[in-house]
C-alpha cells in the first residue's frame, strides 16, 4: 500500500521545505497543485500556532480527502513584552489589521524594526501537524525555551533579494554570520547551523517527530485495514 501525504500548503517556498522531512520515509509528498488545488485557502483562525495548524490540516483534509502535514507559525519578538502591541502573534500576514500581500508585509515589519532602533531579536513559533483524519492527528510546538537558539534579527533595511511567500526572509539577519538570509549559500545555512548546536538538536528532534509520527500513523492505517 502507497503512503503518500498531503503537504498542506500554497506557499511555493514551504513545500520543499516540508517536504524534505519525509526523505528516506518511502512515504510520498504530494502537492495541492496535483489535485487542482493550487488555489485553495485553509481556515486559520485560531489563536495560537498549534491552534491554526490543526484548523489548516482539517481544512486540507476536508478539501483532498487524505493525510496532511500542515505548518503553521507565529512571528515572537523576542525583545519585545509578550503583549506589546507590536507584537504580531500567528497573524503574521494580517499584523496590520488586513491580509498583507508580500510587499506589505516587508515594509510592514520593516516600520517596525526601526521604531525600535533598526533591529529586533525575533523567532518563528512553529507548529506543525500530522493529520490521518480530524479525529486522528499530532502536533509539536516550539515552546519557548526553543525559540531562543532559532533567534535571528529582523531589521529595517532590506537586501535585494527577496522570496515569494517569505517576505520576512529579506529583512531577517543570521545573528551568527551577520548576513541576510536571503543572501547566504547552503554552505552559510550549514554552518550557521552547525554553530548553534541547540538550533541543530531542535531541528533533530522536529525530523525525528515526524517521520516516526508519520510511519506510525501509516502503520496503524494499514493495521486497521487488514
């Protein structure tokens, strides 16, 4: 039996991110563009990341009929009180009161770095979600001892690269090397990594959750089925 995974998500530049997880698995990633979903929008209304990743991962379900891995992440800045009012929660796209598109949402955060000198230490908040059905699904969240090694800084003043979908990647600075993030080699990432060894063991054991979580829901499916 074919184990194959919905990667639930539009955003082009996290799909091979997500998808990189399940290499070696055997298990098969499959993208919502391939069932013709392409321009499918997951409800996100909860208000916290693991909250918003299940509702996504629901909602993919709902729409393909099959087992998702949905992420969902919410902006920390790490300098800043828990509720100042600049800080942007999981409404990262809609930190200004509406959907920001990617040009917005860079001057956006980019205002905000310099209200506070240029530059702020930030993290992302991740949550992702394994979902066999909504009755049946797994999160890990980063809690906030995790955020502190993911730390980067955003500041006010972007390269002259930029991503689609990750707005937030041309302001955002690697503490370790002072580059962009944007801007650095797969070399650079590998060794920014490797310096911070609690940011590579929190990576491991992400990796580790989800390719055992994922395997053994596969394995309770077929169980099931025989």
């Amino acid at each position: 039996m074919e184990k194959s995974i919905l990667i639930g998500t539009a955003n082009p530049s996290k799909y091979p991110y997500l998808c990189g997880f399940f290499d070696g698995t055997g298990i098969r990633c499959v993208s919502p563009a391939s069932l013709g979903l392409a321009d499918f929008e997951a409800a996100e209304n909860g208000r916290t990341a693991r909250e918003n990743a299940i509702e996504k991962a629901a909602s993919w379900y709902r729409a393909a009929k099959m087992p998702v891995f949905a992420l969902d992440a919410g902006l920390v800045f790490l300098d800043l009180p828990a509720d100042h009012p600049d800080q942007p929660g999981v409404h990262v796209r809609r930190a200004a009161g509406h959907t920001m598109d990617d040009a917005e949402m860079l001057a956006w955060f980019a205002a905000v770095a310099h209200r506070h000198g240029g530059r702020l230490r930030a993290a992302w908040q991740d949550s992702y979600c394994l979902m066999r059905e909504p009755s049946n699904y797994h999160t890990f969240t980063f809690d906030r001892e995790m955020l502190e090694p993911n730390a980067f800084l955003i500041v006010d003043t972007p390269c002259a690269l930029n991503l689609p979908g990750w707005p937030v990647n041309s302001i955002s600075v690697d503490i370790a090397t002072g580059k962009y993030w944007g801007e650095m080699t797969a070399e650079e990432r590998a060794r920014s990594e490797k310096a911070g060894m609690d940011k590579t063991l929190i990576r491991r054991r992400l990796a580790e959750w989800i390719r055992t979580t994922a395997n053994g829901m596969f394995e309770t499916t077929q169980t099931a089925a025989i």
